[in-house]
C-alpha cells in the first residue's frame, strides 16, 4: 500500500511516501510570485469602463496561471499513491481539490477539441456530466 502525506502552501510542498516500510520525502517548489500589490500603477477603469486590464488583473491571472502549474506538478507525484493525507493552509487545498483527471486525454477525434485545438466545451461537458456534476454542484 502506498500512503502519502502532503503539506501544501503556495510557496512549496512537501510531499512524503510510505511504501513498504521505507519512507521518501520530496520538495516541490511552486515559483509562485506573492500577490504583491502597488498603490498607483494600475487604473481603476479605462476609457471604456471596467474592460480596461489594470496591472492588478494582469497580476491575479499571472497567480492563478503560475498556481495551476505548480498543482499539476504536485498532482504528477501523487498518482500512484493510495492513501492521501492534506495538511497546509485552506486556500491552496481547495485548489488542489479542484483537480480532477479524466480517464482519457481530450482530442479532435473524439469531438472534444477542434483542429486548431480549441477546447469544444458542449462536448467535454456532455462526455463528462457526471465528472462535472461531482466537481461544481452541491449536494
């Protein structure tokens, strides 16, 4: 059986495996920039309303790019294992448990991307309603 336990913060996780008595202990480093704010860089709205992309737009999507990198790296180590223990602040937990694989990749024979490799999002949801289901409504 292998059991694995991971502490998990934006900055790093420490990811630890037990496999028939032996442990192993690995540290993934996320590259994670912190949310740093500036006063004055950005403008509150542009010429054409709330359309304008201010610096602190740019900022959010860039953390939330660089976080979901960093959780698909740290959802490769963890495949293989059994059993899962989560330990770490809240706010990165939920984003780990947003994650879901699909048990095939997403294609343009199987309808669900088109030649230009553009996500057809009827399909996807209509292949995987249950999957979607599950991750996003309440019970």
């Amino acid at each position: 059986m292998n059991q694995t336990g991971i502490w998990i913060d934006s900055k790093k996780a420490v990811i630890i495996t037990f496999k028939n008595k032996e442990s192993n202990t690995k540290i993934i480093y996320s590259g994670v920039e912190g949310k740093n704010r500036v006063d004055g860089e950005g403008k509150e709205f542009g010429r054409f309303g709330d359309q304008f992309s201010t610096l602190e737009k740019k900022l959010e999507k860039k953390y939330q790019l660089e976080i979901i990198e960093y959780l698909k790296e740290v959802i490769k180590e963890l495949e293989s294992t059994d059993d899962l223990v989560l330990f770490g602040p809240a706010q990165v937990k939920i984003e780990l448990k947003k994650f879901e694989l699909l048990e095939t990749p997403l294609s343009i024979e199987s309808g669900e991307l088109t030649p230009t490799l553009k996500l057809k999002r009827k399909n996807v949801l209509a292949k995987n309603k249950e999957l979607y289901n599950k991750m996003y409504l309440k019970d």
